[in-house]
C-alpha cells in the first residue's frame, strides 16, 4: 500500500492533478513508488493532453498551440525551474561564484530566465507540430521516456542537502539486465549528469529536472524528425 502512495504522491507532486495522499510511511517502498510514479505522471499528462486536442472544438492550429501551452501548466512548471536553477549555476561556475548558492536563490538570473524561455520555445514548437499532425505515440513516449531517465540518474551521488534524491537513490537499484535494455536512455542520461557534474561539481534536484527537460525536447523533436 506505501508503495502506491508514493505513486500517488509523485503524481500530486510533479503534476497540478487533484490527487493527494494524506497517510502514508516515508520507507523504502515509498520512495519507490515516487521513483515510478514519474514516468506514469508523464503517459498520464501525455493522455490529457491528447485528449484535450482531440476533445477541443477549436480551430486545429489554435488548440494544437493551446494543449502544448496547457501541457506546461499540467505539470506546474516545476522541471523548468531546474532549467533556469541550472543554467543560472552553469554560468556562476564560469565567474568563480558559489554555484550551490546561486542555484537556490529565489530569483532567477537574466541568464536562466533566457534559457528556460528557450527550453520553452522548443518545447512548444515540437508539441504543436505533433498534436497537429496527429503523432500521439511519439508524445507519450518522449513524456515517458524523459521522466523514465530517473532510473539512471539515481546511480549517481547527489549534493548532501538533495536529501529527498538521496532518499530515492537508496530505496533502489536498477540491475545491470534492466540497464542494458534500456541502454540508450542510460547513456543519454548519464552523458547529460556527467557533463552537468563536471561543471557544476555536484549533482542536485535542479540538475535532474534539467535532464528531463533537456530529453524531453531531444526525444519530441525526435519524434518530429521521423513525422
């Protein structure tokens, strides 16, 4: 049962759906839970927004440009936060500055603000091309996929105060069969954390979001590539 609450939380916490889960233990087969519960949020948020284009009795380029805005929405913004946090770091590493702390400050710097602007745009295009030309499947599988990357992310070590990653990183550990037939996503994934690592000289929260981000762009533009 702890394990389908933290399913249950990782929706409410990484999507704006009216779910929540009052009781429940944080253990291992919690943390779990969350750890798959990603991915589902991301074919979950796929599957709403199709469903609304499909549903929307609009003009088929306006609502396709309005369920990819709506899409951003459905998940509150909150892995394009680690995009703005991560650009803002990546820059402060190239002035000497303290990375960690300019990663956790409140506001966002002209150079995240552009960054994730762009992350945005990209974002948009490449939803609005495949909602308008019908390409549901390759939606799903680039917002599954990208939140899918966890299960790689978590074989590296985390900043000490990303305790709640931390807490994820020890509740499991993929095998080495699971990793192999999976391995594309493994080597983008950990390509895309080593590169941020050896920048930034640690790895957080904001970092991951940035990787799903980053794989979710790469993976739906993909699957404009092949339309």
């Amino acid at each position: 049962m702890n394990f389908i609450n933290g399913i249950i939380y990782s929706l409410s916490y990484f999507t704006i759906l009216p779910v929540s889960v009052s009781n429940f233990e944080a253990n291992h087969n919690f943390y779990r839970g969350v750890i798959f519960g990603l991915p589902i949020s991301g074919l979950v948020l796929a599957i709403l927004t199709i469903s609304l284009f499909a549903l929307l009795p609009f003009q088929l380029i306006y609502k396709a440009i309005f369920c990819a805005i709506l899409y951003l929405f459905f998940y509150g913004f909150i892995h394009l936060e680690a995009v703005a946090d991560t650009i803002d770091g990546y820059f402060a590493s190239l002035s000497n500055k303290n990375i960690y702390a300019v990663m956790k400050e409140p506001q966002v710097g002209a150079m995240g603000a552009i960054g994730a602007f762009c992350f945005v745009l990209l974002k948009i295009i490449a939803l609005f091309f495949l909602l308008y030309y019908e390409q549901y499947l390759a939606i799903m599988l680039a917002l599954f996929f990208s939140r899918f990357s966890i299960f790689f992310a978590l074989d590296f070590d985390f900043h000490p105060k990303s305790t709640f990653l931390n807490s994820l990183k020890s509740s499991i550990s993929t095998s080495v069969i699971f990793k192999i037939i999976f391995l594309p996503f493994n080597m983008l994934t950990k390509f895309i954390l080593l590169q941020l690592k050896k920048k930034l000289g640690f790895l957080n929260g904001d970092t991951v979001g940035f990787t799903i981000e980053l794989q979710e762009i790469i993976f739906l533009n993909i699957g404009v590539a092949l339309c």
